[in-house]
C-alpha cells in the first residue's frame, strides 16, 4: 500500500473547524480555542496550506457521529465551497468514523490536527532515526484509518467492477502490511539506538551538555547561534527544527560545554508522536541541564510553560535540573512585564536573543553553573611530573597556580568522572598542606 496517496495535498485551501466544550482539554473556553486555531494557522501557513476562513461552535456535548452535529457540518461545508476550500481542518484529533462520516456529509477532505502535525514532521525529519521515529507515528495514526482511506481510494479510483467483500480483502492486507512496517522500522530503530548509546557514553565522557527546550516557535534556535556564535537555521514557522543540533558553548572551559537545540513543543500533541518526540529528545533527556525557552512576548506564556512541563514529565525526565529563558523580550509592550515575569519566576532570565549584552549575560551564567558544578581539588606536582603537569593544563580549569622549589601548587576544578580517570589522586594536598603550598 502507498500511503504517499494520502497525503494533504497543499494547493487545496482549508477551512478551520473547531470547538468550546468541557469535554475537551485546550478547548473549554473561546479563549483556549482561539488561541489553539491561531496556532493550527500557523501550522497549515508551516506546511504551506493556505488558510481560508474558521467556524467555531458551542456545544455542552460532543455529537459522537461528526462532533459538531449532522446540521452544522453542512453550513460549514456550504460555505467553505462557496470560498473556494475543499479541505476541512479540524482543530482536534478525529475519530476515523468520524472522518468517514463527515467526508461522506461534505464531500470535501477532511483532515486534523494530528494529521497536519505529522505532515510537518515528516517534511521536517532529516537524520535517519527521526524520519523512521516519525514515519511509525505515522502508521500508528493510518492504521485504524484504514477503511476510510482505502474507501477514499477507491472513490478517487472509481467503484466500478468492484466485487463486494473486495474492500474488507484489501483493508485486511493494508493492515498487514502496516503491523509488519512498523515491526521492520522498530527493529531499525533499536538498531539505531545502540549505536547513538554508544556515541552518548563517549560524549559523556569528554564533554557536559545543556539542552535547549521549550514551546516551538519561542526563539531556541537564535538563541544558540547567539550563545554558541554559530548559523543554525532560523524561521518564524512552527517545527522550523526538528532534529537535534549540537554546537560548543565554550571550548575553553574543561570539560568543552556543549549546547544542543532541539525540537519544539505544542499542546494536544498526540500520543502517536509522544515516542517520537523521546527519539529526538534523547539528547535532552541526557542533558546535563534543560534550558526551558519561553516566548515572554506571548500572551499564552503559562500555557506553553505548562505543555512543556508536560511534556518533560511524559518523557520522564521531570527531576532534571532547569533554568528558564524568557525570549523575545524586544517584543514586550508592557514595561512592567519583565520584572512581574522574574517575581513569577525567581532565578529566571528575561532576554532578546538580539541584545548581545543579554546573551553573554546568560552564557557567563550558564558556564558559571556547569564550573560549580565541579569538585575543587589541591594538587602539588613535582616538575619532575611532566605527564601530570600537563593533564592538569589540558583537561582541568586551573584557578591558581603557585611554583615553588619543587614543584607546582594548583588549585583546579573538574567533574569527578574527569579528574577520576586522569591519575591526579596521589597529587591531592591534605586540608592541612594547603597552606603551606598556597602563597
């Protein structure tokens, strides 16, 4: 089966679909749904989609057959043919009944929220172990869609001569098919995994990582090339990146500190891209420290700041230590809203990526904070010592160093796992030699 034939095909225009109802999270209120369709435009102009008009609809239930009731999916479709769409987007994952249903209804396609959030990750995965991550998500979300899309197909392809019983035959081999894709791509990825395990034991040993995290679009990516003076791609589109990039923070400190940008967060993300987002946030979720970006410009803030807490907690790493970064703070309109931000948030930072005052600010934070963390140790090395006196040097910070007659007092700071393979310990001063060598 090619499910290439079921792809949102972008020269159709869309009409946005969407709901305030108790029963659904992210939209119990105008507000919540105005703010999730604003996003769900930004996704279709990031998939290159145009975007025609949206109909929202008050219901206390939700119809279980089309969501919104039999009558009013009719309105919508009459008027979005009458603007020219033929494809509705509901702002919400659908059920694949209802799809069939309101497909049947409105004779136009009918897509969701997951359905476009997996199109732009498959546009956007360009390293082996995402594309595969991504395209078993994919599977995962077609494969209880089966007998709608292959009932699409064959629509498309004409019903003609088709004997009966022959869609039951197909959807039975789809299905097939997809359980043994998804088995060959897990096994591909588990292959994958190991490798990148043992890429991460050697990073780890050479070097300390903080990760960039937060809500897509808060400005992680122009934050690392400002703090690592680099080129990372740059664009005010959702999911601009996706895979994980790496780049030196400082390489004058011992070990090199090493920052890595990762992909964006959004809210009523789906369970099938949960695992996805666990691949290409394995390099967070072995970082040393996450760096929760946050657009303070943004009138959601707390909402993007709770997604991304939920989404660290989904991926289990809740415990792990974090300094949040308001970004954008350029775009505030309200004088006030810096110093209300770090009241909410002690020990935050509130910056514009584009002030370079503000970016070696949090860089000098970010490398004090890893140097902390390092053990203190006072050495005295013989010069006869060379091979000691240069391990020091090239794999240590050296804070003080004192010659005397036979030798070098240093006062150095470096992670146990560093100093501990190094051969230094017969070096280490008594607390009460110090004194004497530290003048």
């Amino acid at each position: 089966m090619n499910f290439d034939e079921f792809k949102i095909t972008t020269e159709y225009k869309a009409t946005l679909v969407s709901i305030v109802t108790p029963k659904l999270d992210g939209h119990t209120d105008m507000g919540e749904t105005k703010a999730s369709l604003a996003e769900l435009r930004e996704l279709l102009r990031t998939l290159g989609l145009e975007a025609g008009q949206e109909f929202v609809q008050n219901k206390k239930d939700i119809d279980p057959a089309t969501v919104l009731g039999h009558g009013k999916i009719e309105e919508i479709a009459e008027a979005a043919k009458a603007d020219g769409s033929k494809l509705l987007v509901f702002d919400f994952e659908l059920k694949p009944s209802q799809v069939r249903n309101i497909r049947e209804i409105t004779g136009l396609e009918v897509a969701d929220r997951v359905n476009i959030i997996l199109e732009i990750f498959a546009q956007h995965a360009h390293t082996r172990d995402a594309k595969i991550q991504i395209e078993i998500s994919r599977l995962e979300y077609l494969a209880p869609r089966l007998s709608t899309l292959w009932t699409h197909l064959s629509r498309q392809k004409g019903s003609t001569g088709v004997r009966s019983g022959e869609g039951e035959l197909q959807i039975e081999l789809d299905r097939r098919m997809v359980r043994e894709k998804i088995e060959l791509l897990k096994r591909q990825l588990e292959d994958i995994s190991t490798s990148r395990n043992e890429q991460k034991k050697k990073r780890q040993d050479v070097a300390v990582t903080a990760a960039l995290v937060g809500y897509t679009n808060a400005g992680k990516s122009s934050l690392m090339n400002r703090l690592c003076k680099v080129h990372v791609l740059e664009e005010n589109k959702l999911f601009a990146t996706l895979d994980s990039t790496y780049r030196t923070l400082n390489p004058d400190t011992k070990p090199p500190m090493i920052l890595i940008d990762t992909v964006g967060f959004i809210q009523n993300l789906p369970n099938t891209l949960i695992a996805g987002f666990r691949t290409t946030l394995e390099s967070a979720i072995d970082a040393d420290l996450l760096i929760i970006v946050c657009d303070a410009s943004d009138p959601h803030y707390k909402k993007h700041l709770d997604v991304t807490d939920k989404v660290l907690n989904e991926l289990h790493i809740k415990d792990k230590e974090r300094l949040i970064v308001f970004n954008k703070k350029d775009l505030l309109n309200d004088p006030l809203k810096e110093k209300i931000l770090l009241k909410q948030y002690p020990n935050s930072f509130v910056i514009s990526s584009l002030n370079p005052q503000d970016i070696d600010a949090l860089r000098e934070h970010i490398i004090n904070y890893f140097l902390a963390k390092q053990a203190p140790y006072d050495l005295f090395i013989p010069y006869a010592a060379g091979d000691a006196t240069s391990k020091v040097l090239s794999q240590t910070n050296v804070l003080k160093s004192v010659n005397h007659e036979t030798g070098i007092f240093y006062r150095i700071r470096a992670p146990d796992f560093i100093f501990n393979r190094l051969g230094l310990k017969k070096y280490i001063l008594a607390p009460d030699d110090v004194k004497q060598y530290d003048k």
